[in-house]
C-alpha cells in the first residue's frame, strides 16, 4: 500500500481542510510543537482506511474538531497497480458515511458504501486487518512495540497478511472443493446401485403406465369435438334467453318512466291559469305607471314653487352656517371678558413681585456684607490657632534639645538650647477658630437664602408678566374674532332673504322643505307601486315560460320513450299531442313485453335439450355430467407427459450408473489424492511450516539490524520467538520485557525495518511505514544509528517512510519535513510548509 494524498477537514485539530501529498516522497518528517497535529495526519491515514485509530477505536464522534459539525477524512492510496480513495466522514447528529471508490484515470469505476463491507474489502486490499496493520505498518505513539510484544498467533497473523499468505488458505478451499465434488460422485454412485433393482421394475411399470394414459386421452379427444358443439348450441341458447329477459327488464324499466296522466291533466289546468294572470298584471301595471307620472309633475310644481332644489340645498347650507357663526361670536365675546379680567389680575401680580424682588435684593446685599466680615473673622482666628500650635510644638522639641546631640528637625549639631517664649492657650485660640468657623457658615447660608429669594421674586415677577401679556392677546383676539362672526352672520342673512324673502328665515326654509319633501313621498310610493306591479307581471310570466317549459320537457320524455320502443309517433308540446302519445306508447309496450317473455321460454327448452346432449357424450367417455371434458383432457395430458418424464428419469438414472460404474476407479484415486492435499495444506502443516521459516529468517535479519542499532549488544534468538540474546552477558537470552524503554524502541524498529527488507526482497505490499515519537528515549549514538536503519529502508525504493518527533538531531538528518504549529487560543493545527502539493 503506497499512499498518493491525504486531506483532512474537521478532523481533530484540523478545524479547515488541509491535503498532504506523498507522491515521489520518501523519508518525510512531521515536526511541530506539543498538540500541533503531528499525531493526527497517522490518525487520519489510520481512520481512512480502519474507521479507528490507535488510541480511539470506539466513540469516533470525538475526532470531529470542537469547532465543527462533520470532520471527513480520505486517502488515496496504490496497491498492485491501482489506485483506490477511501473517504469517511463523521457527524455529531446523524449516521456516518464510509465509501471505498477504484479510481480509474482520477474517476471513480466502482463503490463499497457500507463501513463493514468497506473495512472487509481493506483488509483484503492491503492483505492486514487492523491489529495486523498496527503492528507492522503504523507504529503508533507508545504503542510501537506492538509487534515484539505479541502473541506468536498475533506475529502469524501480521506474517501472512504481510506476505500474502491468505493465497495458501484459498488454495485449501479450492482442493476442498474439489473433494467434495469427488466425493458426492462417489455417494451417487453408491445410490444408484442401491436404487438399480428397483428403477428397473418401476420402468416397466411405467412404460405400461404410458400406454393406458395414451389410449384414454385418445378417447377424450374423439369425444371433445361433439361436446364442443353441444355447448355452442347450449350457449347460443342461454344468450337469447339472457337476451330476452334482458329486454323485458328493459321494458319494465322504460314503464315505470312513462308519465301518470295526472301529471298531464294538472299541467294543462296551470297552462290555463297563467295567462289569466299574466292580462291582470298588464292591466295594474298601466294604472301604477299613470299614477307615477301625475305624482312627478306635483313633485316638479313643489320644486319650482321653493325656487328649485339647488337653491334650497344652498338656504340649509347657509342657514346651518348662520347658525354655527353666531354659537362663534358668543363664545368669543365670553372669552374676551374673561381675558380681560385675567390680564387686570395679571398685572397686580406684577407689581407685587417687583416689589418683593426689591426687597430681596437688600436683604441680599446685607447678607454678602455679614459673610465678608465673617469671612476676616476666621482667617484672623485661624491664623492665631496656627501661631499657638507652633509655639506649643516648638516648646516640647525644645525640652528634648541637648547640646552636642544631632537636633531632630535638621539634624545639625545642638551648640546652644535656645530661650523660649512662653506659649499660647492653644485650646482657647481653637474654641475662637470653631466659634468664627460657624459664624461664617451661617453668614454663607444667610448669602445662600437670600440669592434663592431674589431668584424667586425676579421669576414670578416674569411669569406674571408674560400672564398678563398672554391674557391681553387673548382679549384682543377674541374681540377680532366676535366682530368677524357678527359681519359673517349679516352677509348670510342678506344671501337667506334673497332666496327665501322677507319674514323669519327658519320658518320660511321649513315650510319650503317640507312641501318638497311631501311631493317627494308621494312620488316614491307611486314608483314603488309601479316596481310592484312590474314584479307581479314578471312573476306571472316566469310561469308561464315554466309551464311551457315542464309542457316541452314532457312532450320530449315521451318521444325520447318512444325512440326506445321504436314508435313512430309526432309529439308536440300541446296537450292533446302529449295526451295521445302517452296512449300510443303505452299500448306498444304492452305487445313488446309479451313477445319478450315468449322468446325466454323457447330459449330456456333449446338450453335445457343441449345440456342432456352433452351430458351423454361426457357419460360415454366416464365422465360425470357436469365434468370439465378441457381440465380431464388437459389432466390425461399432463398424466402422459409425467409418465414420459418418468420413464426418461429412470433410464437416464440407469444410463449414469454404467457411466459412473466405468470411472469409478480413477474418481476413488481422485478422491484419496484430494483428501493427501487438503490434509497437507492445513494451518498446523504447511503453513505451519512456512511460518516457522519466515519468524526464522525474521529474526535473523531483525537480529541484524538490532545488533547495529544497539551498538553491538543484542540480538534475537533464532527459534523465532524473538526473546533478546544479551552479547555482552556471555549471550544470555531474557524476555524482551526485560528491555528499558529506548532498548525497547530500538528492538520493534529493527523488526520493522527487517520485516520491510524482507517484504522489498519478494515483491511484497507493505509501500509504506509509519513511525510516530520513540526517538526521545534515544542517546545521539543510538539516535544516529536508528536513523541509519531508516534511511536504508527508502534507499533504492518506492516506500514512503514517515516519522513523527520532537527530537532536533533527527529533524537535522531529514530534508522533507512537514512543520506545524497551533493557534495559541484555539489550538487549531497550523501548516507552515511541507504539504507537497
């Protein structure tokens, strides 16, 4: 298995697609820092191809990167001349997806896209289950002595999935097959000689069988064609019995959708009241329309006497504005009062809060002149205060002065204790200092309320003012407004007078409505009497449409009838024509049904005289009346073949039994040969054996590299156990259990690095190898020497080796590498060269 690329997306640390790409690479270096996603690209190769990894073979949900919803993993790899890409994808809700695609020309020509029968068909491509892969090929971190440690059926498994082995297991399959086949020969054979006596006596049993069959079938052929003809009479017969009733049926059906002459006589007697209807609805209808027209022309005389419709609209108009213009000039003339005294009120106020705000002002003045002498007051106190705490100060650092000692304030010298003043009552000078603090902080609440009061009478002073003024406009406004409304309401009048003349204008307009509304109620019921009676005469005629209409639907039913009966008779949509219609139909389907009940008997006697005719022709031949002559005919048939097929089973039986007879010497020889084959081709014999060869020369080669990477020191022994021979303790053997850790990791690589030799050497599969940390374990001696083995591992060959350390002095000897690095608050890998692509 070579690898070509890898991509991962969503897997692990790899939060964004990344692809690796390993073709024309050989000895490639994965370096980066602690979780950098070094170990993950093994993972991934591992997961491609397995569905797990070394370290997670279960929960897999896990390799989805905390960042993602779905992580995808796939690998295009080469065995045996093809390329194949296998694609897994995971998702945190929802099922999995595994597909295995062959890549022909860079397109996929066949599909697995089942995980199980995916995993099965990697095993078979790559000759390695999953343990077998992860002991031989990938060499996961901590986990690299993997094929050292295991069990000697766990080495035979990695052996013959390394070397193709599974070939032997299908070759035993195949010989047993063979056996089989030879054997079964044999069994046959035994049972045909068993059977021999017996075939013989049943293939002249039924040979004579044959021949009665044959004679019996001979007689119902001869009786098939006369029985053949009584039925067609018998059936003709039934036909036109079923015909006639048929067309009684029919008849009876036709009679009970013949009208009742009720239905007729009542038709008739309605045609007749419809057309008295109809004139007296003609003659109200003339009558309302005159009343109308005379109930128009008053209307017209009302409308012309009150000056026309349109100047009476125009009376209610001006008359409702009339109105609403006087309702305005009183509310006006009411507002401008009351502003008026509102402003005089206003204005007191005013005069009021100046006055106030006067006397604000000097009481202001009077309280800034107290803060100021307050103000001196204190700092005099303060200063006073000040000059007795020092003198107090001053006198008790004086008592600890000594001459000759360093003085404490400047550390000079003491050459001479001054004389000191006598101190002042520093407890007076602060009980004056507080007494003139809080003289001066009334002062300042005095200055405080004063300011506030001169604020307060300067603002409702202003406010008073702008009352007043506003009170002033309302009046004035409100005056404007009360002499526009009473102009308003003299122009209206004068346009009222014009229309409606001298005297009171409402009276004047009510009389006027009212006249024209009066003309209007009796033009209105006139119009709704002539709508009335035109309804009455559109009532009447609807009936009368519908009565010629039933009249029609019932002349056409009768003619539609007698279409059926095949009468020949005219029907008009009168009551006469329907009235000797419905006599001429009724009295041909009274001769119809007769004639129809006649042809059923005659039809019913020629049945009845078909059916004795073939029940004697069936009696001749053995059969009961009502026999089916085809299925007995058909049955004797089959009878004669199956005998046929009897006597050709036998003889063909027989006809083997002498050709059997004639190669049972060579099958018996066949047979033993097959069963020497098989038995050498067993687990426990051959394959035993060749395994036993190839741990052996595993171990020789092995014992070689290890003895080079460990300095000369070990070996393996060379029953192919692969126990540790110590050169330098008189060759002693030990378990490889007992082997420190780096001892360890240099005893696994030189099996991987044997088993690859050994593999190269006979055209093996194993392309790749994977080797993921151990080196840390190493000194630089066993360092260079185990890099050594590796690089003579790719020398000369199309193998891709792949190693994954920290370790410095084995990224110096590998010129592929692939650095990584993480983002430092995410963790998620960053490439920073080598993908190769």
């Amino acid at each position: 298995m070579r690898p070509i690329d890898l991509t991962l997306d969503g897997f692990r640390s790899y939060a964004e697609a990344v692809t690796f790409s390993w073709e024309e690479r050989r000895l490639v270096g994965i370096v980066g820092p602690i979780g950098s996603g070094k170990s993950t690209i093994l993972d991934g190769i591992a997961f491609a191809l397995y569905g797990k990894t070394p370290r997670i073979e279960r929960n897999v949900r896990s390799l989805i990167n905390q960042r993602r919803d779905e992580g995808k993993v796939a690998l295009t790899f080469e065995i045996d001349g093809e390329r194949w890409r296998a694609v897994r994808a995971l998702r945190r809700k929802g099922a999995a997806a595994h597909t295995l695609y062959r890549m022909v020309e860079g397109e996929p020509v066949e599909e697995v896209d089942r995980a199980r029968e995916m995993d099965q068909r990697v095993a078979e491509l790559l000759g390695l289950d999953w343990d077998a892969f992860r002991r031989s090929v990938l060499l996961a971190q901590n986990q690299f002595a993997q094929f050292l440690e295991a069990t000697p059926t766990e080495r035979n498994t990695v052996l013959k999935g390394v070397f193709a082995f599974e070939d032997l297991d299908t070759m035993r399959e195949v010989v047993r097959a063979w056996m089989d086949d030879a054997a079964r020969d044999l069994a046959r054979l035994a049972t045909l000689r068993e059977q021999a006596a017996s075939d013989r006596e049943a293939l002249a049993e039924a040979r004579r069988r044959h021949q009665e069959i044959a004679a019996r079938a001979a007689g119902l052929d001869a009786a098939a064609e006369k029985v053949a003809a009584a039925d067609r009479c018998r059936r003709a017969a039934e036909e036109a019995r079923e015909a006639a009733v048929r067309e009684r049926e029919r008849l009876d059906r036709l009679a009970g959708s013949l009208p009742e002459r009720r239905r007729v006589e009542a038709l008739v007697e309605r045609a007749n009241e419809v057309g008295a209807l109809l004139a007296a609805a003609e003659k109200d209808l003339d009558a309302a329309r005159e009343r109308a027209a005379a109930a128009r022309s008053a209307r017209e005389a009302a409308l012309a006497a009150a000056g026309g419709r349109e100047a009476l609209e125009e009376a209610g108009r001006l008359m409702v504005a009339r109105e609403g213009e006087q309702r305005v000039a009183a509310e006006a003339a009411r507002r401008s009062t009351g502003a008026a005294a509102e402003a005089k009120e206003a204005d007191g106020v005013v005069r009021a809060a100046e006055q106030a705000a006067v006397e604000s002002v000097a009481a202001a003045v009077a309280a800034e002149e107290a803060l100021e002498a307050a103000a001196v007051e204190l700092g005099e106190r303060r200063q006073r205060l000040h000059q007795a705490r020092h003198g107090e100060m001053a006198a008790t650092l004086r008592a600890d002065l000594t001459v000759g000692e360093p003085c404490p304030v400047c550390a000079q010298t003491v050459s001479e204790v001054p004389a000191g003043a006598i101190p002042r009552d520093v407890a007076a000078a602060q009980q004056a200092e507080e007494a003139a603090r809080e003289a001066e902080t009334a002062a300042r609440e005095m200055v405080s309320e004063a300011s506030a009061a001169v604020a307060g009478a300067r603002t409702r002073a202003e406010e008073a003012a702008n009352a007043r003024d506003r009170a002033q406009r309302v009046a004035a406004e409100a005056a404007d407004r009360a002499e526009a409304a009473a102009a308003a309401v003299a122009r209206i009048d004068g346009r009222l007078q014009e229309i409606l003349g001298d005297g009171d204008l409402p009276s004047l307009l009510e009389r006027r409505r009212g006249a024209v509304a009066d003309a209007d109620a009796a033009l209105t019921a006139a119009d709704d009497a002539v709508t009335n009676a035109v309804e009455r005469r559109e009532v009447a005629d609807r009936d009368g449409r519908a009565t010629l209409e039933d009249l029609g639907s019932l002349a056409t039913e009768l003619a539609r009838i007698a279409g059926q009966l095949d009468v020949e008779v005219e029907v008009r949509a009168e009551p006469a024509s329907v009235d000797a219609a419905l006599r001429r139909i009724r009295d041909t389907w009274v001769d119809a049904s007769r004639l129809a009940g006649e042809s059923a008997e005659r039809a019913l006697a020629e049945a009845e005289e078909a059916a004795d005719e073939r029940a004697a022709l069936l009696g001749e031949v053995g059969l009961e009346p009502d026999a089916d002559l085809g299925a007995a005919l058909t049955g004797a048939r089959a009878e004669l073949a199956g005998a046929a097929a009897r006597i050709d089973l036998l003889e063909g039986r027989l006809a083997d039994l002498d050709a059997l007879e004639r190669e049972e010497g060579e099958k018996v020889a066949r047979h033993g040969t097959l069963q020497r084959l098989h038995g050498d081709l067993a687990p426990s014999k051959f394959q035993a054996f060749v395994l036993d060869e190839y741990r052996r020369a595993l171990a020789d080669l092995g014992s070689e590299q290890f003895e080079v990477l460990s300095g000369g020191r070990y070996r393996f022994s060379r029953d192919g156990e692969f126990e540790v021979v110590d050169l330098m303790a008189a060759e002693q053997t030990r378990s490889a259990d007992s082997l420190s850790g780096g001892e360890t990791f240099l005893a696994s690589l030189a099996l991987a690095l044997a088993l690859a030799e050994m593999v190269a050497r006979q055209g093996g599969r194993l392309d790749a190898f994977f080797l993921d940390e151990g080196f840390g374990s190493l000194d630089a001696e066993h360092l260079d020497l185990a890099m050594e083995g590796i690089e003579r591992l790719v020398a000369g060959a199309d193998r891709l080796v792949v190693v994954v350390s920290h370790v410095a002095a084995m990224q110096d000897r590998v010129e592929d590498l692939i650095r990584l690095d993480k983002d430092p608050l995410t963790g998620v890998t960053r490439v920073r060269s080598g993908t190769g692509r």
